[in-house]
C-alpha cells in the first residue's frame, strides 16, 4: 500500500510548486491477540478453556506424583498458618513465639504418643483373639446367611454363563504376615513425619520474612494490600475453624465415651479418642466409626437389637453436632457448601489418601479465602 505525502515550505510564488514525497507504508502483521479479537468469541472460549483444562492436569498429575513428599510440607504450611496468629497474640503480650512453637510441637508429639499407648492394649488382645472374634460374627451374623448364600448362587450362575472362574482370595491371618504389612505402612510414614516436623519448624521460624517476601514481589500497592488481606484472611479462618472444631470434637469423644460406658462396652476411653480423631473427617470419619461400633455390640452382645444401642447413640451425637451445634458455633464466613465438602474430600482423598482426607476442609477454606479477595471491595481500603 502507497499514499502520497504533500508538503510545503509557506514561501515563493505562484511559480514554485509544491513537493510531493511518496511514502511506502508497509501493513504489519497482526498481533496474536488481534487475531484472537477478529475469531469467533467460542472459538476463544475453547481455546482458554482447554489451555486451563491443561494446566490444572498437569498440576494434579504433580500433586499425585508427588505425594508422598507434598503431603508433609503441605500439611506443615497449613498446621504453620494455624498456629502463627496465636504466637502473634502471644508475642503482644510479652511472651517469646518460640514458646508457643515449643508448646504446641510438644503437644503435636504427645498427643499420638498417648493415643498409641491407648490404643496398643485393647488392639493387641483383638489381634490375639482374632480366630475367636471371626467365629463370635459368623455366629451373630446368621441372619445374613441366607441372602449371602442366595449372592453366592447367584455369582456362580453368571460364571457358569460366562465360562470364566473367580479369581482366588487369598487372605493373609499370620502374625508375620500382619507385622509385615505394618511396617510397610510405618516406614514411609516415619519419613513423612520427620518431613513435616522440619518444614513445620522451619515455617514458623521464618513465616514473617515468607509473608514480607511474598508480598513484596509484587510492584502494585493495590496487589500488596490484596496479598496482605488475603494472608491474613486464611490464617484467621483456619485458626478459627481448627481451633472451633478442636473443640466441638472435643465434647463429640466425650459424649461418645460416656455413651459407651453407659452402654457397656469395654474400652469406653478408647472409643471416645476414635471419636475425636475420627470427627476431623467429614462424612467418612463418623460412617466409617459407626460401623465399626455395629461389630462391637456383635461382639459383646448376645441381642442383635442391643448390639445396635450404641450405634445409634453415636449416630444421635453426630446429628446433633452437624446440624446443630457445627452450625451454630462456626462463623458465617466459614459456612461451606456441602456438596463441595464432600467433592473435595473424595478428591483429596483419593489424591493423597488418609491424609488429604484430613486435609480437604483446610484447603477448602483457604480456596474459598482466596475466591473472596479475587474482587476487590468498593470501600476503603485499609491493612489487615
């Protein structure tokens, strides 16, 4: 393309004429984001969407891969944030951080200690007894044993149909066998803890200097300020919600060992720390508790009906703290969805196993922290 450029100097006569300059323009290329604007909006939609879709499989294949180092140090971060704003309080009033970091590490090492000890006794005589526990179900569970055998004929049909045999099960019951699989569970679990007691220590020792840095890699005052807020806004609702639900499971493993003594069963001290650790986890901790109660009024009952007492005592005592008491205690800004409870436990359970069971409801919370900063307010801004 060629346009014609005139020009004139404002001086001389009618005689003198006037220069004209040709000039060729040349067109440039259009730019990527140009040629996104001149295609089809859906055609963008697409595009952004699958670049998205991408980059969030990547970074769960990273999490899964990656699991058995992420856990710990995710765990540290979250337990670190947990933590930090009672050394903060600690600090205003005259007390050194470093003995609330030594305070509760000691408790965060205690605290399985004790439960072990409680646990090891009561496990050791089940484990000792376990012949004789499976003969005391089978005996309690005949009611079952005409639809198990109607399941069985019915399996054995459709392998007839099918030509095809069952594969075999074989179930290991020596005492070799069980210490075998035990420390094939505890090995890579006592790596684990050192991993998150060291980044948990190192966390909390520089957790100001992480924040100073964090925010200050950003150059807009407006992005430090929503940085800051954010920091703070997943630190106080993480201390708020452990700290809350510390206590309400607290008064569920009371309740559920006071309900246990009073039903007869044996161990009722036991049962309630199962009940405290297993509140942590929504859904699945209770279910998972309740039905193992069914097999211990099996196994201390002659009466099926009795056996089931205390079954649904617990099931009374967790209805009345999830629609109840949970409700009622928690902060509005903690109120999540249940359906997203839910999925983030499935997911994170099956991404990361025990521990990202008991890890989804914090990272729930600290998602729907940043979600509430994505848009800033109208109103005046100010430091957290």
């Amino acid at each position: 393309m060629r346009r014609s450029i005139t020009e004139s100097n404002g001086f001389g006569g009618s005689d003198e004429r006037r220069a004209s300059v040709t000039v060729p323009v040349i067109d440039r290329e259009p730019s990527q984001k140009q040629r996104l604007q001149r295609a089809s909006p859906l055609g963008a939609v697409i595009q952004r969407f699958a670049l998205s879709f991408i980059a969030v499989a990547l970074f769960g294949i990273i999490l899964y891969q990656t699991r058995s180092l992420m856990v710990p140090i995710v765990a540290a971060i979250v337990v670190g944030m947990t933590i930090g704003p009672y050394a903060d309080y600690a600090e205003r009033h005259g007390i050194p951080p470093a003995a609330i970091y030594g305070a509760i590490l000691l408790a965060a090492c205690l605290i399985p200690y004790l439960t072990i000890i409680s646990l090891s006794g009561p496990v050791s005589s089940w484990i000792a007894r376990a012949p004789e526990v499976g003969a005391l179900l089978e005996g309690k569970l005949q009611v079952l044993e005409r639809p198990l055998a109607a399941w069985r004929e019915i399996k054995d049909a459709l392998q007839k149909l099918s030509g095809a045999e069952g594969p075999e099960i074989h179930v290991a019951t020596t005492l070799n066998d069980f210490v075998t699989a035990l420390m094939a569970f505890l090995t890579p679990a006592l790596g684990q803890l050192l991993v998150f007691l060291g980044a948990l220590i190192f966390f909390l020792t520089g957790r100001r200097q992480l924040k100073q840095r964090l925010t200050l890699s950003f150059a807009d005052r407006r992005a430090r300020l929503t940085t800051l807020k954010v920091i703070s806004d997943i630190e106080g609702s993480l201390t708020t919600y452990v700290t809350t639900s510390t206590l309400i499971n607290l008064g569920v493993g009371i309740a559920t060992g006071i309900a246990a003594a009073l039903v007869g069963v044996a161990n009722p001290v036991m049962w309630g720390i199962a009940a405290f650790v297993c509140n942590f986890i929504p859904y699945a901790g209770p279910t998972a508790l309740m039905i193992i109660f069914v097999f211990v009024g099996l196994l201390t009952f002659n009466n099926v009906w009795t056996a089931l007492v205390l079954p649904l005592l617990y099931l009374l005592i967790v209805t009345v703290e999830t629609q109840f008491v949970t409700p009622t205690v928690m902060s509005r800004r903690l109120e999540m969805n249940s359906f997203l409870v839910f999925i983030g436990l499935v997911f994170w359970s099956w991404m990361w196993g025990l521990a990202g069971a008991f890890l989804a409801v914090p990272l729930l919370i600290a998602a729907s922290a940043v979600t509430r900063h994505l848009q800033p307010s109208r109103g005046k801004e100010g430091l957290p």
